[in-house]
C-alpha cells in the first residue's frame, strides 16, 4: 500500500484502495464501540468508586464520639439549646428547634421525640422584622411549634410593638387554643391586645400557669381580669400602675413590681399574706400619701430583691413600710447616690425596719448600691446573724464598701479583750469584687486570714469560702492577695482573680 504512493494508481490499485478503505472504516466503527464499552466501564467504576467512597464517608462519621452519644444525652443538650425557640422571619435565623431537626435523620427523630423542645415560644417585633408581610408564615409556625409540643407544658414570650399588632393576632389565636398548657407567659404588648378576643378566651382556661409576666407598653391597662382564675399561679413580674388587675393575690409567693411613684405598691403587699420572695425595682417615689399608713407585714418574706432607680424614697419605701420577720436574703443594687442629708432619715427607717422585723439575714449581696463607707459598715452592724455577703463596688473611687475602715472592722483581733461584738460572727462565705486602684490589699488579706480558724471564745466563725475579683491596676494587689491561695491546702476555698481591663 504504501508503494502505491510513488506510482500511477491504476484501476486495479484503485480497487485495492477502495478495499483497504472499506476495511479500515469496519475496523474504525469496531474500535470506537469497543471504546465506548471500555468508557462506559470506567465510568460505571467511576461511579461506584464514589458511591464507595461516600458510603465510607457516612460509616466513618458513625465512629465519631458524637454518635457514641446516648439519646438520652443528646435530648439534655438540645433541651439547652431550646429553652427559647424565637419565631423570625425567614430572613433571620430559624428557631434552634428547627436548626437541630435539619441537621440529619438521627437528630430529626430525637428532636420530634421530645415534645418539651418545641414547648418554648417566643415571639418578637422590636419595629425591625417584617411581620407585616409574613403574617401567614408566622400563624404557620406557631402552629408548628404547638403540634410538636403535644401536651408539653408551655413557656411562652410575646413582645409586640403597639403599631400593627394585627399580624400577631392569627399566631396569638393558635397559643390561646392552648392555653390549658401554659405555664409561663410574657406579655409585652398593647394595651389593646388584651381586649382581643383569643386572648381574653384563655380567661378559665389556664390551669398550669404558674408565672405571669405582664408589661402594656403605650400605657396602663384600665381592667385585666382573663388572670383571675389561676389555680397554680404564684409568680407576677408587673407594674403595678395596672389599673383595677384582677388576680389570685393570696396564693402568690414571688412578686415583682416595677416603676412605680403611688401607693399602688403598698395595696398590692397588703393583698399577699403568702409572699416568699419579693423584688422591687423603681418603686417608691413620691409616697405622702402613705405617710400615715402602718407597715404591710410579711410573715413569710425571706428573700427581698432591691433595684434602684433615681429617687431616694426608692430605697427607703421597703424599709419603711414592709416588716418581714422571716427575712434571710437582701439583694441591692445599682449605682444610687444618696446625699448626706438624706442619710439622716433613711437610716432611722432602717432601724426601725430591723427593729421591728426581729429578723436574721444571712445573705447580703451588694451591687453597685447606694451603701458604702461608714453607711455600709452600719448597716452591716445590724445584720450579726448574716453568713453569706457579695460586694460588687462601683467604679468611682469616692463610692466604695471595702475602705481601710471597713477592713478593720472586718479583722479579728486575736488575743484582745473587748467588750464589743464581733464584726460579722457568722461570717462564712465572703465575694468581693473591687478595683485595685488605692485598695488597701494588706488589709484585706489580713482580715481574710485572721478570719481563718479564729480561736473558738472570740465568737467569730471560720470563713468557708472566699472569692476575690480585683479590676485594674492589680500590680498593686497581686503580690499580698496571690498569697491567699496558699490557704487551699489548708482547706479553705480561695478564688483571687485579677482582671486587667474591664470587658464591655
């Protein structure tokens, strides 16, 4: 054939042409469906190669600690994850119930296996989300969230600005059919709302509540009495400005009240015979139409919350008119200033307060409030039985508790005859957190060791318990507090942490 190239191609090397080509084209046809064949067979290989290699992918996920991880745990986990599924616009992230229902088939059937994952609501418009156009969407995953919750009881949160409150009434519908299972509710919302019809159809229809929160944002409400039947009620977090509220006042045992300058307060005390823990924050104010009435007694009050705003009579009003004989625990806190010549009086409403009550607190937190200096050290005169006290300072350096004075006081003088009681006798868990700029650290680690196994005729108890928490300028504290620490061998609990800059 390849002569043929170098000659005339005559008829008959034509008809040898011819052949050859017919011959080579059989040959080409055979050839390129055999590669087919042998592509086709790579890619079969190809795909069974990966489906291999993902079949591996997923059992070696299966030797990962995650999956030696009982049901029962993994229920605990989500369970934190969950304590409030907020209800957002697609815009914003899913609730975490839905986010761990997507993640694969294990979790999806453990998180449609505990009804109490989805029985936490909560529902939010701060003038940002757009529920305006997702009012469809909103009722729908409401009533998501009350089918998987089964008979769970539920905890729910509604936060509604006053403008366009209408695109929460199709959800609000969805809750009150399930009213026989709340058990905590928040209401944040109009004034309006209240008159709604879903909402006012819960009225007798609340067995399981136990706690209310009520807040009408654009103003008091003039009658709410949908509350009034609620068997196993005994918490209210409200303002008390809540004009004629109707509620079982007699089995409530934790009240909070808030920003109020009337005598509303006062009447609402006297409406709670079983009170066991109280928390006023913002109440008191102009009180002179209370200036003749006699004090609410509290035989069952041992827990008293303070939270000061900008008026002294905040301070003074549960002093002055609440005596609580079974007092144990005083919380106060919040940076107030009381001027000089306002102390004069405060403090005779404070005697008298402990005069009267005859009580022993055991547990004084501080916080930021309006004590210190002399004034703290008073007041803590007054308390001998106290056992349990948290000082957290402010941060101006004329406002503190733990001054050199009170750090003397603080001290136990061993081998010194006084006829004086003993600062604090009881005294076994002490929290302090300070700012070491000026601290007298010397004198705070003394008095933490003198405290340490007192000989047993002073009266004075051991300390347990001590934490430290020291806020700049801690190069001037570190070497004589860091020495505290060696007192853990000995058995005591020492916590002394320095804290270079404040965390905002």
């Amino acid at each position: 054939m390849k002569s043929l190239c170098r000659s005339t191609i005559s008829i008959r090397d034509r008809q040898i042409i011819a052949q050859y080509l017919r011959d080579a084209e059989k040959d080409v046809r055979k050839s390129k469906v055999e590669t087919m064949k042998l592509l086709a067979a790579v890619r079969t290989l190809e795909n069974k190669r990966k489906t291999l290699e993902k079949s591996m992918e997923f059992y070696r996920s299966l030797l990962s600690p995650i999956h030696k991880m009982p049901p029962e745990i993994l229920s605990t986990i989500f369970m934190f994850c969950c304590n409030e599924n907020e209800l957002a616009p697609q815009s914003r992230r899913p609730p975490a119930a839905i986010v761990l229902s997507t993640v694969c088939g294990r979790w999806r059937e453990i998180a449609l296996s505990i009804p109490a994952l989805w029985s936490s609501v909560s529902i939010r418009n701060n003038g940002t989300d757009p529920w305006s156009s997702s009012t469809a969407l909103l009722a729908e995953i409401t009533q998501v969230f009350m089918q998987r919750s089964k008979n769970a009881p539920l905890v729910v949160v509604l936060a509604w600005r006053p403008d366009n409150f209408d695109a929460l009434l199709p959800a609000l519908l969805y809750l009150a059919k399930n009213s026989e299972r709340w058990s905590s509710i928040s209401l944040h919302v109009p004034s309006a709302m209240f008159a709604a019809p879903a909402l006012g159809s819960v009225s007798g229809r609340i067995p399981l509540l136990h706690r209310l929160n009520l807040r009408a944002c654009n103003g008091p409400l003039d009658k709410l009495d949908i509350f009034a039947l609620a068997p196993a009620l005994s918490s209210i977090d409200f303002n008390p400005d809540t004009h004629m509220i109707t509620l079982p006042w007699q089995q409530i045992k934790s009240l909070t009240l808030r920003e109020s300058y009337c005598r509303n307060p006062y009447l609402i005390l006297s409406r709670c015979p079983n009170l066991e823990q109280l928390t006023l924050s913002s109440i008191g104010g102009m009180s002179d139409e209370l200036e003749s009435t006699e004090p609410v007694v509290l035989h069952k009050l041992h827990s008293l919350f303070i939270t000061l705003g900008e008026e002294e009579e905040e301070f003074t009003f549960p002093f002055k008119f609440l005596t609580l004989p079974h007092l144990s625990s005083i919380v106060l806190e919040k940076d107030y200033y009381l001027q000089p010549n306002d102390w004069d009086q405060t403090w005779l409403h404070i005697q008298d307060f402990f005069h009267r009550s005859q009580c022993n607190v055991t547990s004084l937190r501080l916080h930021e409030s309006p004590l210190h200096g002399p004034r703290a050290i008073a007041f803590l005169l007054l308390l001998p039985a106290l056992e349990k006290l948290h000082i957290q300072e402010l941060q101006d350096e004329e406002i503190r508790v733990v001054t050199p004075l009170f750090l003397r006081h603080l001290t136990v003088e061993h081998g010194c005859f006084s006829q004086s009681s003993p600062f604090l006798p009881r005294l076994k868990d002490l929290s302090l957190n300070v700012y070491g700029r000026n601290l007298d650290a010397e004198g705070l680690a003394n008095a933490v060791i003198s405290r340490w196994q007192p000989a047993g005729d002073i009266g004075v108890e051991s300390l347990q318990s001590v934490q430290i928490s020291v806020t700049r300028d801690v190069h001037t504290c570190l070497q004589e507090l860091i020495c505290l620490e060696n007192f853990r061998a000995a058995g005591l609990q020492v916590d002394v942490k320095f804290v270079r800059q404040e965390l905002y």
